[in-house]
C-alpha cells in the first residue's frame, strides 16, 4: 500500500496529461481526417498558408486535391487544407 502512495502523483499527472493534451488532440485529427474524406468538388476551401480557392478535381490514389484559384490550378495535398478556416468560410457564404 505504501508503494501505490509514492506512485499516485505520477499517475495523476499522466491522467491529467492524456486529458487535457493526448485525447483532445487524438480527437482533432479524427476530425480533420473526417474533413478530409468528405470534400468535394465545389467545395470553397482556404489551406493553411493562407489560399483560397475552390476544389476542381480530387485524387484518391495519391490523397491530393487540384484547387482552382485566381491565378490558375494548383495540386496541393489534402492535409494543406485548413479544417478551421475553411468552416468559417462555408458558414459566412450561407449568411
């Protein structure tokens, strides 16, 4: 019994570790793979450096995207596209 005393703040900070850090990141890349897999094409989408543009053609083999933007077509990876921005854009078209 004494042992499991020494041990109790050590597996208190590992808890409060996976709570507060692993689990809401293991949650958020869930996420960002679900957004992933469910872009089409039309979709007005904003990557992570910052461009915007809108999907014109989408490849499964290779997980890339080929993006329509004012200066022409660009074939970016699928996990440059910003989840977060993105939804902020879909949600100011609809108002």
């Amino acid at each position: 019994m004494e042992g499991l005393g020494q041990f109790l703040p050590l597996i208190l900070i590992f808890a409060v570790a996976y709570f507060f850090m692993i689990r809401p990141q293991m949650k958020r890349q869930k996420d960002e793979k679900k957004f992933t897999e469910a872009l089409k094409k039309g979709d007005k989408i904003i990557t992570k450096s910052g461009l915007y543009g809108k999907v014109v053609d989408l490849n499964d083999k290779d997980n890339s995207c080929v993006i329509e933007t004012m200066a022409g077509r660009l074939k970016f990876d699928r996990s440059a596209i910003s989840m977060e921005m993105s939804r902020k854009l879909a949600a100011a078209a609809k108002k």
